[in-house]
C-alpha cells in the first residue's frame, strides 16, 4: 500500500476514533454544544481525554509529514501495529524497551 493511502486511511481511523469518544460523553447526558472551546472535554473519563489528546497529536503528525515514525528511534512504525492504532508513537521495540506511564506520573 503506497504511503499516502496509509496515511489518509490511517486520518479517518483517528476522525471516527475521536469522533467516537466525544459522542461518548454526549450520551451521558451533558446537553452542551459539542466542540464548544475547552468544555467539549467536560464529563470524559481521564483515559478518554488522553486518548482523545493522542487521536489529535497522531493527525498533526499526519499534517507535519512526520506520521508513522517512532518517536524515539526514528524508524517507521510496522503498518500492522499502527494500522489498528494510529495513534502510536513508537515502535515495537522502542515500546518493549519503556513501559507505558501516565503522563501526570512519568519521571522527569
Ligand atoms: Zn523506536
């Protein structure tokens, strides 16, 4: 699959993933606008947030040109893993070699 499929596969991935969690939180009853400034974040749990943080970090990447890569060593992500995940930043062995911390509790 050439790269730019991937990619654009790999945007609508994360649209209906963020899209996904956001009508999460409208089905538990919050009447506000969706999308409205920060309060579109009201009522998600701390997991949905961080996801929702991850689905738009991967599609700024997708804007940068930089998607796909490993954030610590640099080589391209195995499209099998990322495919179901877009929003990875590392690869497999990057991934064995940390294992995963809550952003609020990472060393610094
Ligand atoms: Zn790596």
């Amino acid at each position: 699959m050439a790269q730019k499929s991937f990619t654009s596969l790999a945007r609508k991935t994360l649209l209906r993933r963020g899209r996904a969690i956001l009508r999460l939180r409208q089905d538990y009853g919050d009447s506000k606008a969706a999308g409205d400034g920060p309060d579109y974040l009201v009522g998600l749990s701390d997991a949905e947030r961080h996801e929702l943080e991850e689905v738009h970090a991967a599609l700024e990447r997708i804007e940068r040109g930089i998607f796909g890569r490993c954030e610590d060593c640099g080589v391209d992500i195995n499209r099998e893993r990322l495919a179901p995940r877009p929003y990875l930043r590392t690869c497999s062995a990057c991934d064995n070699k940390t294992v995963e911390v809550p952003v609020n509790v990472a060393r610094v």
